[in-house]
C-alpha cells in the first residue's frame, strides 16, 4: 500500500475537496494541517512551494489538488 500524506489548512476548499476525493476512493492518508508557522515554513523548505494543499506519495509530491497526478501515482 502507499504511503500517503496530506498538507492542508482548515480553511480551503481545494484541501476539502482533496479529502472528500481520498475518502471516496477509500484511500489511507495522513494528514498535516500546516496552518502557519513553523509548519508552513518547514513544507516550504520541503517542497519550495506554500499552496496548499500538497500530496506527498511514497515521497513524490504533488503540488494542489490534481486528480490525474494523484490517480497515476497511487495506480503505479
């Protein structure tokens, strides 16, 4: 099974839909909500970016919510 992991704040959209979209496929997940701080700058020094929210996937990330990306790296 892959390892999952979520960056998300309380107040996105985009982070709520990335919920319902792993629910639905019933996919295990790991979530981080980073609201600021600390937690915000450490995703940024991970990744170079602050958009939210970030999908990290057997440690490949990806940036937003993009269904075809999630989709290609959980079927590889």
């Amino acid at each position: 099974m892959k390892k999952v992991k979520i960056y998300t704040t309380s107040d996105s959209a985009p982070c709520d839909e990335l919920r319902k979209y792993l629910n639905s496929k019933s996919i295990d997940f790991t979530e981080n909500n980073i609201g600021s701080g600390q937690a915000a700058a450490a995703l940024i020094k991970k990744t170079g970016y602050s958009v939210v929210p970030q999908i990290e996937i057997d440690g490949q990330i990806i940036v937003g919510f993009d269904r075809k990306k999630i989709d290609e790296l959980l079927n590889n």
